[in-house]
C-alpha cells in the first residue's frame, strides 16, 4: 500500500504538491470513486486510478528497446556526451531507466534500457550467457581462418579468453567484409578488441539481437519503444 500522490507523483504526474491539487479539484478517481484526500493509501497493482477521466497505466517497472544512435553515451549521466536516457521522453524517465549493459559510443542498435534491477542482473550475468548478436563492418577480408579462431575463443590483448563465438561471413574481399558476430559476454570493447586480435578493424558496428529480442527495424535510430508484455515475459525466462 502507498500514498495515492506519492504513487502518482513517481508516475509523473507532478509533484506532490501538484498531485494534491489535482486531487482538491476532483480530478483524480480511485476505483470510480473521486478522491477527496492525496494521502489516501492505494494498492496500485489492484485498484483501478484515473486522471481527468483517463485510466493511469501503472508499472513499477519499465522496459524499454531503443535503436541507439551513434554518438551518444550508455550511461544515465556524463558530463560531455549526451546520453541514451538525455534521449527519453520525461514520461519515461521518471522511471529511472537504466541501459542494460552498454553499447560503446559509435556503436548503434538494439539497447534495452529498465530499472528492473533483478533483470538487469541476470540479463548481464556471465552465468546466463546472453547471446548478442552484431552487425559489422571490417576493414580487410575476413576468412575461415577468422571463423575458426572466434570458435575456438579469441583471446584479447590483456589475456583474456572468449568463450566461443560465432561469425559468419555476409560478403569479403580485399576491400572489406560484413559479418555477424554472436558474442555470449559482453566485454569492454569486445567485438572491436577480437577482430583486432585477427589483425583486423571493425568500422561499423550494430547490434541486432541481445536474447531473444530482435531490434525492432520500425524503430529509427534514436527512437525508442516500450517492449510489449510477451517481449518482457520471454526476457524475463532467459
Ligand atoms: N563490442 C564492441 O566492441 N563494442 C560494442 O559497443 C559492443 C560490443
């Protein structure tokens, strides 16, 4: 149980004070009937609230997939770049959304963004092996030689081995190459760090899958939805 304005207010709908107006001019309805005092205790899960006659969608979390455009942060905060949440609507910050591990500065796609902090966890946990799957572009030829090296585990350059990944060659030759790369961890820099290992650049990078999720090709970049319930249970059995 909570304060119906506390519940309002973290919903954006002002801040309490501006919640309590709204209540002493009748505005708000708890389960179809006016609410006469802000401080009334509610079950948000349960009963039903509208604003000026419009039924409140409440979630305690939010889970949101954005096309991540180039040049722009994953962080919640920083002092020189603007970053994936400085993109969301107020509606959706008031959340406190966070971006689900991250995506380097000049990489694009798929980013999920919540403030499940249980999810966030198990999504990003090496124990699960999430698999992501990216997009890119490489500056030389990529070959067998590479496909078998990333199978085998790509060891970077402080030592570390990757468990084995998957590419796959889309088109190579001695101008360049596309290839999908599946990761099952999520190092810092790792795609760009293994192809570099192969003595090789990656120029391009976006990422296309994280789990079971697909990046929504509806989405532009720089845009953003929220994952529907089905998308949200799938990630959630992960
Ligand atoms: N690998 C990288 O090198 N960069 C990313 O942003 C994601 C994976």
């Amino acid at each position: 149980m909570d304060r119906l304005d506390k519940v309002l207010s973290n919903l954006g709908y002002g801040t309490r004070k501006e919640v309590k107006a709204l209540v002493k001019d009748g505005m708000v309805e708890v389960d179809d009937v006016t609410a006469s005092d802000s401080g009334m205790k509610i079950d948000p899960e349960i009963s039903e609230i509208k604003v000026s006659g419009e039924i409140v969608n409440y979630r305690k979390h939010i889970y949101l997939m954005m096309n991540k455009p180039d040049g722009v942060v994953s962080a919640t905060f920083d002092n020189y770049d603007e970053t994936v949440v400085d993109l969301l609507e107020p509606e959706h910050q008031v959340f406190k959304p966070f971006p689900v591990g991250r995506l380097d500065k000049d990489t694009v796609g798929l980013l999920l963004l919540t403030n499940d902090g249980e999810l966030n966890h198990r999504l990003l946990s090496p124990k699960w092996h999430v698999d992501k799957v990216y997009y890119a572009e490489i500056d030389k030829a990529v070959d067998e030689k590479d496909i078998r090296a990333f199978k085998e585990g790509i060891t970077l350059d402080d030592g570390y081995e990757c468990l084995p990944a998957k590419l796959e060659i889309l088109q190579a030759d001695e101008h360049g190459s596309k290839v999908h790369v599946t990761i099952q961890e999520g190092k810092f820099h790792q795609v760009k760090r293994m192809f570099n290992s192969r003595d090789k650049n990656v120029i391009y990078l976006r990422r296309i899958k994280f789990g079971p999720l697909g990046l929504d090709e509806e989405l532009a970049e720089g845009e953003y939805r929220e994952l529907s319930q089905e998308e949200i249970e799938t990630l959630k059995k992960v």
